[in-house]
C-alpha cells in the first residue's frame, strides 16, 4: 500500500522547515542593511549575499544561473563547521547519505548509490577532484586540505561527466596558486589525543609561474577498545597524512597550463569498531564456537593484529588555450592506489571468517573539451573522453576454521585473485540557445562504451572456495541524452529538464559464481527555481523531480560477504529547497530540506533470516522477499539542514566568530528486515549538531577557536550489515570537542 502523503511529511518536520523559512523572511525583511555570511556565500559587502560561482556545466557560472540543482559550498566555511572530509557533506546536503563499510565510501544521493565496488565496479555517484575521476570508493572520502569549494551535482551527470555519474557528481575543487606569497599554519586538538597540523603555502615563483604545497597530518587514539589481548588494541583511531602541490603557468594571455600532484596514506583502523546486534544466535563465532564479542560501541572483539596501509598518488595535467571565438582544455591524470585491509567479518574472537583485503589499481584518463567563447545567443561545448583501468584484489581468510575438520588447521581460503581491465570512451556534445530575451533551450547527448574483462585465478598457498580459473568480458553501449528550457527574469531562473544516467554493468568477486550485472539506467525529470530576493539578501533555490530507474544495482548482505545484483525497477520523487539568507549585518542563516518518495516497483530481494539451531548465523528466506513497494535502502524520507553563522565586531579590535550546523536525518534501513528480529537493520532519525566559535585578530592574521562535532552524543550507525555469519554494526563518532588555532602570514 502507498504512504500517505500525512505520512511522508509529518506535521512537526513540516512546521520546523516553514517555521525556519518563515522566520528568515521576517528577519530579513526588517534588516535593510544586512550582511551574510552564509556556509555557501560569504559577504564581501554589507547589502548583498556574494555571487557564487561553479563550474558545474565546464564553464564559470553563478550558482543561481546554473539551470539544474547543485549545492556549492565554500570549503573554510565548510570546516568550520566540522565537514573535515566528503563524509560529512550529508550534513550539508540534505539529499545525500554517505555511509562508509570501513573505508569504503557509499554515497546515496536522491536514493541512488553503490554499497561496495570491486575494481572494475564503481559507484553510481561520481567522484571528482578537480578534473580527476576517482574511481575507486576507498579513495573517495577526500579530506579538505586546500579546498576552494565542494559542488554537488543532484541527479543523472549524463552529458559533462557522464561515466558513472548515474546519481550525481561530487566535485572537490582545490585552491589554485595566487598572485600574491602567503603561508597559512593551523593546528587542532581534542578528545581522545586528536591532534591535526596542516600547512599551505603558494604565490608567484617567477612572472610566468605560481606554485602551491599543501601538507596536513591527523592522528587520534582509538575510540574502541579490543576484549581480545592479542589482537590490535584499538579500533577507529586516525593516522593519516596527505600532501598536495600545484605548478601553473601563465604561458601567454591565451594559454594556461596547470600541473597538480598529490599523495595520501592511512594506517588507522576506522570503522572497524564492530559490535554485534540482533539476536546472539546469528554471531556464529559466539554461538558455535565459544568465542566472544562486543555488544557496545565502546568495545570490539578480534584476534586481528596490525593496521591497515591504503595510499594513493596521483597526477593531472591541464591545458587551457582561448582562441576568442572558442577554447580548447586537454585534461590528462594518472592515479596509482593499493591498500591492505584487515576485517574481521564474524565480529567474533574466532579466526572464523578474518579478512585479509588486498587492492592494487592505475587509471589513466584523457579528456578534449572544445567550448565556444562568451557572448551571442548561442553557447556550446563538445568533447571526447578516454579511461583506462587496470586493478587486481583478493580476500583471504588466514587459518580459518569454518572449513575445519574438512581441511586441517592452519589452511587459509580464498575466494581467489581477481583482476580487471577497464576501457572506456566517450564522445558528448551539449548546447544552449538563447532566445525571445528571456528563453533558452539545451540540447545534448553523450555517447558510451565500455568494456570490461575479468579473470579469477587462485590466490598463491589457499583453498580456493570459488571455481577458477575463470575469464570472462562484457560490453556495454548508451546514449544518454539531456534537454531543457529555461525562463529568464530579473528575479531569477525556471527551468524543465529531462535527463538520463548511465551506470555501466560489471562483476562481483569472485566473478564465476556473483551474477554479471546489466547497466543501471536512469531518466529523470525536473522542474526548478533559483531566485534572487530583497535586494540579493536572500537566494532561493528548489526543484521538484521524478526519476525512474530501470536495472538499479543493490548491494546485499550475503555469505561473509557483499553481493550485488540487479533489482528490477524503482521510482524516487521528491522536493528539494534550499534558502541563504542575510539576516542582519554579519548575521546570517542557511536552511536546506530534502522530501523524498522511493519505492522499488518490483523487486524479489534475497534476504537473510536468523538461524537458531546449528550452524546458527543467518540463513536466506525461502523464495526471497517481495519487497516491492518499499522505500529504497539508505534513502531517508525527511531530511534538514540549517547553518548559522554570526561575526561580532569587538570594540578592542577583532572579533568573535560562531559557526554552527544542525542536520536531521529521517529514518531509513541499511538492508531489507524479513523478520522482528532484524529490524536493527533501521536507522532510526536522528540529528547531529556541530559548532566552532572562534577569537580572529583585527587584522585577520590569526584566530583561535573552540569546536564541537555531534554536540549532542548522538548515538547512529556508520554501517550495519547482515551476513550469514553474523550481525554487525559500526557507529558513527561520538561527540569530539576541541580547540584549533590558524596564523596567516
């Protein structure tokens, strides 16, 4: 039975958002002379909120002109409000839920997302930084070391980005070298040992050259101790280091070239303080073995030993030529990762199912995009993209003895080394015509082929548990097309648009028992407003769509480990509205909400159920479960987002600064619950709250401050997941609180 519409949007969420609304427009109807200063714009004057601009259609653009939703925020103004990393845009972006299993990002943006992905399956929400596609999820929670801005592209990318981006796009811009020298040092500490340090330095190395470094490291004790002496101590501390540079040359009036490395490595354990939930039967380590586990999110229970090593380098070269009536950008990047995880899969101090994770991958990209110059009724951009992805992973699970007495002690299995070849490519083209004064219209359309090759052979000195060796290929072709029209005021922008987005299809591992998945496809439509109100102290941006989904790839709990397949169909519907607003001079205030209607149309998911009788853990329901009608895992009903932030001018000189951010999360399931039994697999609403307030010197020079992240202790889940072998949950940081000082030279 559908929900009622009473029921998608209660009567208290909705008086919070209108109350919030409401208020903002009274506020700022009264203060002519307000200043803003707004997690997404800051003020440069006393009257207006600031322009800001994207780049989200590959050319410069303020946001309210932009004819499609995006979310742009600042990326300072994002860190002061405790968003460290891409984790935390969910708190910012009210349509997005980014959830991690251990390092392995999952971003969910209007309901569509990818639980997990083997080399050579990637997500269905692209991932950008600056013009380089990160490919693999363990690499995509970027931290925001020079960050000049975060963009969020809502909805099917299927023209400009195109691979990949069936959901959205989550673009990290980083600083470019200025014209003038300047260092920046800031430091932080907190709760539990964290401790942060992080340097910024850049300008002009000669007339024709400007150069940036940035480095920053980030430590902290674990938040979870371990009941198993001799396994590692703790889990979900930090150990982190980064580093990133910047060269570009000026090399005329026309051209431009920029240069950009960097290189990250994390040896820490997060996400890794896993307690067991449900019934006790379902931990098989326990139930069967003997073993012990943890019940609380303060402990864990694991013989595993050591940490985790995961690093990436990466390079990407940019050419800009502006030849007046049209502009040439090559764009080239190569990026090298690996890692080597550790997992304890039971949760349990049995060596029942104790994951050793290997990763190696190299992409290499090369991007053409050939734009007409500004101005004229007409504005067009065509391109031709190429990716190249080579990768090798394997699980092993050393001494395991779930295979005892079949095999002697001491044997490790594997479902064995897997690797895979990656091609794609890409030619697009999109173009606006403008015309009547205030009417224009896009058409594009972006061609796709991929081909994916995979082998699994046995992995050196283990029992292979998956038939091999096995080779197989696939390929894949789409068009995705995209068409709007937009209306044009003096107050702002409407816009109708139809887009469609394409996921490639791909393999599990092991690929000779997982089924080969089909594309995910997705056409959706939207309806938009963006307006400028009360003298530009007050930005209105919303939009109403339908996307229809065919192919949705879903991600399901299943033998000790992750298995993906096809569901059938599924329709998401919602209502977007986001407002900044300039309440009074250096006053400002920022509200986002997400309404959202998901329902798979038809889907019989496999879903396990709690076995209590030997061998215990879960076994799957007979003739799986018809789950259509239900909302789509992940995707919350009600979300919000409010920002505020206030400078109070000192009569001694300087200032005090605060920052604060709320963001609510209606309730959702990580995983479909068969029975009452699973119903741990809901996360239930909840809201965290962050603040940072902050003493800046008069000249601006330096500032110290104190901050809180997840204020309150809200107690939520990172991940919760359900496996044949047991019940797990990680939980999300509890509350951190700190101090952290900056000096600008």
């Amino acid at each position: 039975m559908r929900r009622s519409i009473a029921r998608f949007a209660p009567r208290r969420f909705v008086a919070t958002v209108a109350g919030a609304c409401l208020w903002a427009f009274a506020v700022a109807a009264e203060q002519p002379e307000a200043t803003p200063a707004s997690p997404t714009a800051a003020s440069a004057d006393a009257t207006a909120l600031t322009t800001v601009v994207v780049t989200a259609q590959r050319r410069a653009e303020n946001l309210q002109d932009v004819p499609m939703a995006v979310a742009a925020f600042d990326g300072d103004s994002l860190a002061e409000v405790g968003i460290a990393g891409a984790r935390r845009l969910e708190n910012v972006v009210p349509s997005l839920t980014y959830l991690a299993t251990g390092f392995n990002a999952q971003p969910y943006l209007r309901g569509i997302g990818t639980r997990s992905g083997w080399v050579g399956m990637e997500s269905s929400v692209a991932t950008y930084v600056d013009d380089r596609y990160v490919s693999r999820p363990w690499a995509a929670m970027f931290d925001m070391l020079d960050m000049e801005r975060v963009e969020v592209l809502k909805g099917p990318q299927g023209i400009l980005y195109g691979r990949n981006a069936a959901g959205g796009a989550i673009r990290a811009i980083t600083k470019d070298p200025g014209y003038d020298s300047s260092v920046e040092l800031g430091a932080k500490a907190g709760n539990d040992d964290y401790s942060s340090l992080s340097v910024l330095a850049g300008g002009p190395l000669s007339d024709a050259f400007r150069g940036q470094i940035a480095s920053w490291i980030e430590k902290r004790d674990g938040l979870a101790t371990n009941l198993v002496p001799s396994g590692r101590a703790h889990a979900d501390d930090l150990d982190r280091q980064s580093l990133r540079a910047k060269l570009l040359w000026d090399a005329g009036e026309r051209v431009t070239a920029k240069i950009g490395a960097s290189w990250w490595r994390y040896t820490d354990w997060i996400g890794r303080d896993l307690a067991s939930t449900g019934a006790p039967e379902t931990n098989r380590g326990v139930a069967l073995y003997g073993g012990i586990t943890s019940l609380d999110r303060d402990h864990f229970a694991s013989a595993l030993a050591g940490d985790n090593d995961m690093q990436e380098t990466a390079v990407d070269l940019r050419f800009d030529i502006d030849a007046g009536a049209l502009k040439l950008v090559s764009v080239t990047t190569y990026t090298e990762g690996d890692f080597a995880q550790t997992f304890d899969t039971d949760l349990s101090s049995i060596a029942l199912l104790d994951n050793y994770a290997t990763e190696t991958s190299t992409d290499v990209s090369q991007e053409l995009q050939l734009l007409s110059g500004t101005g004229g009724p007409l504005e067009w951009i065509a391109g031709a993209f190429y990716f190249r992805s080579k990768g090798d992973t394997a699980n092993v699970f050393r001494d395991s003895v779930s295979v005892q007495p079949l095999l002697p002690g001491g044997t490790d299995i594997s479902p064995g080394l897997q690797h895979a070849d990656v091609d794609a490519y890409a030619l697009y083209a999109q173009a606006t015509y403008a015309f009547k004064e205030r009417w224009s219209v896009t058409f594009g359309s972006r061609w796709n082929h991929e081909r994916k090759d995979v082998t699994l052979t046995a992995f050196p000195d283990t029992f292979s548990t998956a038939p091999n060796p096995f080779a197989d290929s696939s390929d894949w072709d789409e068009m995705t097309p995209r068409a709007s029209v937009e209306y044009r005021v003096g107050w702002g922008v409407t816009y109708l648009s139809y887009a469609r987005g394409f996921k490639s299809g791909g393999y599990n591992y092991p690929a000779s028992t997982g089924p080969v998945l089909d594309p995910e496809i997705l056409d959706s439509y939207e309806v938009g407003l963006k307006s400028d109100l009360l003298d530009g102290r007050l930005q209105l941006r919303s939009a109403v769509f339908f996307t229809d989904v065919k192919g949705l790839q879903v991600v399901r709990g299943a033998a000790g480990a992750l298995v993906t397949e096809n569901a059938a169909d599924a329709d998401v519907r919602g209502l977007e509205l986001d407002l900044d607003v300039a309440l009074r001079e250096n006053l400002s205030l920022s509200v986002a909400t997400a309404l959202l209607y998901s329902e798979y149309t038809e889907y019989t998911a496999g879903v396990l159920v709690p076995l209590y009788v030997p061998p215990y853990g879960s076994a799957p329901l007979a003739g799986g479960l018809d789950v259509s009608g239900r909302s789509m895992l992940r995707t919350p009903d009600q979300t919000l987002s409010v920002g505020v932030r206030y400078r109070k001018p000192l009569v001694a000189g300087g200032s005090v600064a605060f920052a604060g951010g709320y963001a609510y999360k209606g309730d959702y399931y990580f995983d479909f619950s068969a029975v009452p039994e699973t119903e741990w697999l809901k996360q239930d609403a909840y809201g965290v709250l962050n603040a940072r307030v902050a003493y800046v010197a008069r000249d601006g020079r330096w500032e110290r401050g104190l901050w809180s992240n997840n204020l309150t202790d809200e107690v939520y889940y990172d991940d919760a997941v359900l496996t044949n072998v047991a019940s797990r949950v990680s939980y999300a940081d509890p509350r951190m609180s700190g101090i952290d000082f900056k000096y600008r030279l």
